[in-house]
C-alpha cells in the first residue's frame, strides 16, 4: 500500500476516510473499500498524489481526509450498501439509464446486482435500448427521408436554386407542379395524367403480345395492331414531352440526368426512337440491326418504376425503402441460411434419389433448384422426390426452411411496423402545421 504519503498514518482502529457525496458525510474505513479495489473509492486508497485523487473525486481535503463528490447522495445509500453486503440493488425513482451511468462512476459492476434486482434491470434495459433504438430510427428517418425526397419529390431547397437563372418565376412553378403533386389542384391533374399514360403503355404493352390482337398483312407477316400502335406513340411522345419539359424547367440539369428515375425515364422512351431510326435506316434488309432495336424495346417497361414518384405520398411504401435500406445484416443472414440449407439438402437429396430412374434429381445443379423452391415453400412441383428415403429428406428440407426463414423476417416485420407508425406521425405532424 502506497497511499501513506497522501494518507497519514493512523492507528488501526482509525483507518477511515470521510466521503461528502452531494452533502452527505460518511466515514467508511480502509478494510472495508480494500474489499473492492477495483471500484472508484477502492482506488482512493492507492492514491500516492493529490492529482490522481483529483482524478477520482471533485474535491479533496487532505487535513480533514475529506473526499467532495458531486453526485446524487440518495443513490450514495446504495453504493454503501453495497460495500457492506458486497451487492448492489435497483434504486428507487431512478431510470435504468440514470442507474447504469451511476454504477460506472462508482465502479460497480453489473454482476454485482442481486438476484432480486437483476432480471427487473435486464427487463428495463431491454425497454431502455427499444426506446434508443426508436429515436436512432427518427434521426435515420428523417436522413433517409431527405434522400428520398431528393429522389423522389421536388423539395424546397431545390426551388432556392432557381434564384439568379433565367425564368426563374416561371421555372420553379412548372417544375414544384410536375415534381410534387400535392402543392396544388394543377400538380395532382398532371401526376394522374402521366400515372393514366404509364398504366395504358403497360396495358397496350401485354395486350400487344396477345395472339388474338395480332394482324397479318398481305404476305402473312405480322404487324401491329394499328390501334394499339397508336396508344403506344401516344404514351412515348407524351414521355417525351414530360422528360423534355422537366429537363428544361430543372434547377441543375446535371443533377437532374443523375438521378436514378429520371434516367429510367430516359431509357423507357430511347428504345421507341432508336427502332424507329433502325427502321427507317433498313427498311427491313438488315435483320440484326431491327433486332437489336426490338430488344432494346423491351426496356420500355422500366417506366412502371415511375409509380415510385408515388411513394412520397405513401407512409408504407417510405416505410418498406426505410426498412430494406436498415435490414442488410438481416437480409444478409437470410441468405446465408438459405443458401447452407440449399447445400446440405441439395447433396443429401442428390446421394438418395440418383440411384432411382424414376427420379429427375440426378444432378447436383437440379437438386439445387429443387432444395431452393422446397425451403423457400415455393414448390413448383416439377422435380420431386420418390424414393421414401428422399420424402423424408423433402419433409426435413421444407420444415427447416419455414424456420430459416421465419427468423430474420420477423425482425423485418418489426423494423417495418415501427417505420410505419413513425412515419404516420411525421405526416400527420406535417399536415396539422
């Protein structure tokens, strides 16, 4: 023991010091702190200048052997109580988190706690880190909705940027219409509009795939079908125009060309102009060129993603961006589940069924996809096992994929329902100012 050049010596039934906590006085004697020296007043003791207890307390005053600690002196009880009996207990009024943070001042840890307090401190811990994690998911909301909303609306600070251009007045109106359809009766009309337009594309789309819509000309080729030609060339000029329109009014056309839907927009009216180009380039004498015009066509269905502009008006459809962008480790365990499960069941199906003719799961490959549509519940029924052996193996596969993938979906299932309910309150606060 070093502490005798701070500490004077005394006689041994005098070895105490005298704790002031908050103006609560208290002498408590040597034996008794050295009994736990890893804690705060424990240390005092090993002390050997007036700056390392400094660092242990407030204040100090070496000719009364006072120790000054400016801390709660309702819960200093308790931390004497716990020199005495060696365990620490909840205290009354306190928080959890206000608990915790005391205990650490003082050097107390949390094996220390009696077995009448410790399953309560889990208890309200676990509500303690449920709440944190309710106010993490607020602030990552509120993030995560500013990157939204500068993909998928048209916010305020973008209006700002329109001060100093030309047609300044004139650009901002057109583009807060076309970008957010609630500032006004004008604004929604246009987003039903271009809504109309991506739906009758869709539609006229799959009718024109259709055996019963389709036309032979007079030598048996097949064209199409002139009505649904013309719905098909309304819509694409229609997008055209609404791509132009809104390139022309941005704040930043940089900007504008990088974000991902505006690019999608692009890439669902270029196939329409580049078969049109190859058409008339050909005239059906090269057949690789048409080819690759039809193939690129086949893109134009990437404007259904345009219906994510809708999300913005959607408390569930922010809630399920939010949760898919906060469940990576979950989504990740999934598919690690999923996948070792696959490979187990894959080669044990695999070694009970390749000796069987009857049997189609001869390869390690088709007992793959057979061990992927059972553990995911799908099952297709195209390849199944028929030895009794291999059932047995199926019944095991299928019951080890409901849990598999019932586990982390339900850690999903509550990220969701709490960005939901978040967001709900957001909208409603956002409405009522």
């Amino acid at each position: 023991m070093v502490y005798g050049q701070v500490f004077p010596q005394h006689s041994s039934g005098d070895c105490f010091i005298n704790v002031n906590v908050g103006g609560f006085k208290q002498q408590m004697e040597h034996t008794v702190l050295q009994r736990f020296p890893q804690t705060r007043l424990g240390r005092l003791l090993c002390c050997s200048s007036k700056e390392a207890i400094l660092d242990l307390c407030d204040d100090f005053s070496p000719s009364e052997m006072e120790f000054y600690f400016d801390r709660s002196p309702h819960f200093f009880c308790y931390v004497l109580n716990f020199y005495l009996t060696g365990k620490i207990h909840l205290a009354d009024g306190l928080c959890v988190v206000s608990f915790v943070q005391e205990i650490e001042y003082w050097g107390i840890k949390e094996r220390h706690l009696d077995l009448c307090c410790s399953n309560k401190f889990y208890e309200l811990m676990e509500v303690a880190g449920d709440k944190q994690w309710d106010q993490m998911s607020d602030e990552v909301q509120l993030h995560s909705s500013a990157s939204s909303t500068e993909e998928l609306s048209a916010s305020e600070d973008n209006i700002e940027m329109f001060e100093g251009s030309w047609c300044a007045d004139v650009r901002s109106n057109i583009w807060i219409r076309l970008e957010n359809p609630g500032h006004s009766t004008s604004a929604k009309a246009i987003a039903v509009a271009s809504l109309s337009m991506v739906i009758i594309s869709i539609v006229a789309m799959c009718v024109n795939s259709m055996p019963d819509f389709n036309q032979l000309d007079v030598n048996d080729q097949k064209v199409e079908n002139p009505v649904l030609n013309f719905f098909e060339n309304f819509c694409v000029l229609f997008f055209s125009a609404e791509f132009i329109l809104r390139l022309a009014v941005a704040p930043s056309a940089r900007r504008f060309l990088c974000r991902p839907l505006n690019i999608i927009d692009l890439m669902t009216v270029m196939p329409f102009y580049v078969t049109m180009a190859c058409d008339m380039m050909d005239e059906g004498e090269s057949t690789e060129l048409e080819n690759v015009g039809k193939v690129v066509q086949i893109l134009r269905l990437m404007r259904v993603f345009r219906i994510l502009k809708l999300a913005r008006h959607s408390a569930g459809l922010r809630s399920l961006g939010a949760t898919l962008r906060n469940s990576f480790s979950e989504v990740g365990q999934l598919v690690l589940f999923l996948s070792v499960g696959i490979s187990v069941f894959s080669s044990l199906i695999y070694f009970v069924e390749n000796e069987s003719k009857e049997s189609e799961l001869d390869t390690i490959p088709i007992c793959w996809w057979w061990a992927t549509i059972s553990m995911t519940t799908v099952g297709y029924g195209d390849t199944f096992p028929v030895t009794p052996a291999g059932k047995v193996v199926g019944s095991l596969c299928i019951i080890c994929g409901l849990l598999i993938v019932a586990l982390p979906i339900t850690n999903i299932f509550n990220k969701f329902s709490k960005f939901y309910e978040k967001k709900r309150h957001i909208d409603l606060r956002q409405n009522n100012n």
